[in-house]
C-alpha cells in the first residue's frame, strides 16, 4: 500500500521523534529532514528543528537545502556573522538558489541595512519562479525605511503574482492610508473588484475608506456587498454596525452587532457598541447590561470602564461613578483616563483631597493639558495648599509659557504668602496678556482682589466700575 503525502511526513515525523527518545540511529533521505526541520520551524519548535539540522547535516553534509535551514535557524537566534559565513560558501557552490538571497537579505534587515536587503531580493526576483513571497518581502524592507510609495508599489506586484495574497491586499491598503490616498485607494480597489467581485476581503476595505470619507451610503452598500459575499465575515458586520450608527439607525446597528456574537466567540468591542447604541435610544438598562458585559469579557477594555463610569456621571449619580472608576483604578492603575475622571468625581462630590491627588496623578502619568493643571491650583488654593499650588503652576509654565491663567493664579498665590514683588511681577504678566482675565484674581482671592494698591494696577490696565 502507498502512503499519501501527508502520512510520508507523519511517519517521518514519528521515526525521528521516537529516535530521540531512545537514542537510536536511523536513516533519513535529505527530504525527509527537510520536512522534519520544516515542521518543527512552522511550529516554533526551535530546539528540536537544531537537533533535525544537526543529525541532517551528520548523514547529508553536501545538502544545500539543510545548510540553508541552519541559517535560518542562526538568523533567528541573532548569530548573523556565523549565518553571513555559511551563505557565501554556499553562494560559491550555488549561485542560483534564491534561498541564499532572501536569507542574506534578511541578515542585512536585521542590521538595519534595508537598502542593502532590497538590492538582494532585486537579485533574487531575477532568478525566482516565485516572485509573489520575494515582492512582499521587498514590501517590508521599504515599510521600514518609511518609503510607503515603493512599499505599495511592491504589495500591488505582490498581489498582481498571488491575487488572493490578501496579506499583500492588506499592506497595500495600509500604505494608501499612511498616505492619506483615500480616492486613489477606492479606484484600485475598484479595480480589484472587476476582476473579483466576490472578494469580500476587497469590498470591506472599499467600505473604510468611503466610512473615513464620511460617505457613509456608499460604506454600507460596501459593507452589503461583503457579507453577500461571506456572510460569515465578522469585520463586515462590525464596519456595518459603525456606519448604522452614523446614520442613527440605532436597532438595525444593534441586529449588525448581535449578527457577530452569535457567529463567533463574544468581544467587548461588539458588547460595547451595543450599549452605546441602547444609550442613543433611551434604554438605560439595556445600555448598562452590555457595558457590565463588556468589562466582564475584556477587563483591561478602559472603553468599558469609561463607558459605565460616564454613564452614571450623565445621571449624575456620582457615588455610582466613583465605585466604577475605583474598579477600574484596581485593575489598571496607570491609566491616565481612568484618573482625569476620578478627579472630576470627587471634585464633584467635594472630595478636595482625593480630587487632588487625582489630578497629581493624571499629571505624573503625563496628561500635561492645561485643564488638569488648572483645576488641580484651583483645588490646592482652597485647601491652603500655596506652596504646592505655586510649585505645581511654576511647572505649568514650562509647558504654557505666556499663559494669563496661570500668571493670574501664580500673583494671588503669591500675594498670599506675602511674597509681594514677586505677586506684582506675575499680576503684570497677565494683565499684559489678556487684561481681561483679572477676574481670576476677584474669585479665587476675593481678599488680594479688595487691596487699593492691587486694584490700582488692575486699573491701570482696566477700567473698573
């Protein structure tokens, strides 16, 4: 009885695995080795891929094919002038094998050499049979050096060898967007679809780019057009849902994304969307039930968190708000959104403190707008906290040079710790900015405000009544 490819390879596969364990030496034909080392690579195995090259090469050592299969390995594990050594011995023997070329190419993009990687896969294209792999790796190597126009130039070659390479369909769409060439993206993709006008991959980004474009018709007739051509396809019933939402057709998003929990496994995103959707329409439960059920699957989501959390800020149950976004904090504590709300909540409820420290936090996580800096002066100057208040708008400056909102607060800050020149220097400074903003003074130091000699510099400036 003959076997079948695949049962060749399987009994293959167990001869030399049942060889390693019991130390035994059998025989193989260079294929079979090649298919050995080929499974194990695709696997991730690489130890025992070493092991097959290593007793491979034992019973073949002229094999061209299982030395290049130890470069490869060399490659990966960073042994690149061992790999170089071995493939320019090789190149003498075999001048013609592409292999040689694409693997010293790889060791020139690990170096970070990518020109020097396009002129050997250039070499390669010149001698191959396969050109469709070669294109995309040039792909790649221009990805690298940001040349986004000759990356696309090589995934559309790419695809012109392979056209159901839908990497290659993928990476082209990917450097149109870089480019920000959205028609010319449509007119290819266009293109594209007269020759394969069931190609669902193709249609669904068609209808991204018309979503980005804001065409929202012509992105759901896209979206149609995809699943009529897979109604299994999960992205199209997501995409679709997005444009539906656009629309403000509400239920037909919600249908779209109910469509993608029942055909695979159930995402946040999907729950989440659906939630939204029920806020639109006024079905809070519903609304409340799929954010619960978006953190439940995916709790390190902050779309969740945030979704819940503002949910019951817009109901103005603070007390809700601040159990949701501690448990978001529990869970992920350097996330600068998760503490911006924190902040708000207690200052809501005149948590002062916890407010502060909110904004502190917000501020050390790197969120540098000038909101969060203003807001955390206004809560330290009416705790008393001066010196702080100072220290904390000394540095906002930096960031906001020029800025009458934090000069105006820096001279009351000052005049409050009876630091007086240095109150009038900044007074100046904002009155010279914007003399308009001298009503910070009179409501956040009403008492500096009240001084003659305050006053008097206001009004040199303004008119007051």
């Amino acid at each position: 009885m003959q076997l079948s490819h695949n049962e060749e390879d399987n009994f293959s596969l167990s001869r030399f695995e049942s060889m390693l364990k019991t130390n035994d030496v059998l025989f193989f034909d260079s294929n079979e080795f090649e298919n050995i080392i080929h499974h194990y690579l695709e696997n991730g195995k690489i130890a025992l891929a070493k092991k097959a090259v290593k007793m491979g090469l034992a019973q073949h050592p002229a094999s061209v094919n299982l030395r290049l299969f130890k470069v490869e390995i060399l490659v990966f594990e960073d042994k690149l002038d061992l790999a170089d050594g071995i493939l320019n011995e090789l190149k003498e023997l075999e001048s013609s094998n592409e292999e040689i070329y694409i693997q010293k190419a790889q060791i020139y993009s690990k170096r970070d050499m990518h020109a020097e990687a396009i002129k050997m896969l250039q070499a390669a294209l010149e001698i191959t049979l396969e050109d469709a792999e070669i294109f995309s790796l040039i792909g790649m190597e221009y990805l690298f050096l940001e040349d986004f126009e000759n990356a696309k130039i090589s995934f559309m070659k790419c695809l012109e060898a392979d056209e159901e390479d839908y990497s290659a369909l993928y990476n082209v769409m990917y450097c149109f967007d870089f480019l920000d060439q959205k028609k010319e993206a449509i007119e290819y993709l266009n293109d594209y679809l007269n020759k394969h006008p069931y190609c669902e991959v193709a249609w669904h980004q068609v209808g991204k780019q018309y979503y980005d474009l804001k065409d929202y018709n012509k992105a759901l007739a896209a979206f149609d057009f995809a699943i009529i051509s897979d109604d299994r396809f999960v992205g199209a019933y997501l995409e679709k849902g997005k444009v539906l939402e656009k629309l403000k057709r509400y239920n037909e998003a919600i249908e779209n994304y109910n469509f993608t929990l029942e055909l695979e496994d159930p995402t946040s995103f999907a729950y989440l969307r659906i939630g939204k959707c029920f806020e639109k329409l006024g079905c809070d439960d519903l609304a409340l039930k799929n954010y619960k059920q978006t953190v439940h699957e995916d709790p390190l989501l902050d779309k969740g968190w945030i979704a819940i959390t503002d949910f019951y800020i817009s109901k103005q149950n603070f007390q809700k708000a601040l159990y949701y976004i501690n448990k978001a904090i529990n869970i992920d504590e350097e996330n600068v959104l998760y503490w911006k709300r924190y902040a708000k909540i207690n200052s809501r409820l005149h948590y002062f403190e916890e407010a502060e420290h909110g904004y502190k936090k917000s501020l050390e996580l790197g969120n540098y707008e000038l909101e969060t800096w203003i807001r955390r002066c206004d809560i330290l100057i009416g705790l008393g906290e001066y010196e702080t208040a100072i220290s904390s708008m000394m540095q906002a400056l930096e960031f906001y040079p020029g800025t009458a909102e934090i000069e105006y607060r820096l001279a009351g800050l000052y005049f409050s710790i009876n630091a007086g020149e240095k109150g009038y220097f900044h007074l100046n400074n904002g009155l010279k900015l914007d003399s308009e903003y001298y009503i910070i003074i009179e409501e956040l130091f009403p008492n500096i405000f009240d001084r003659k000699s305050v006053r008097q510099i206001i009004n040199s400036f303004v008119k007051l009544s």
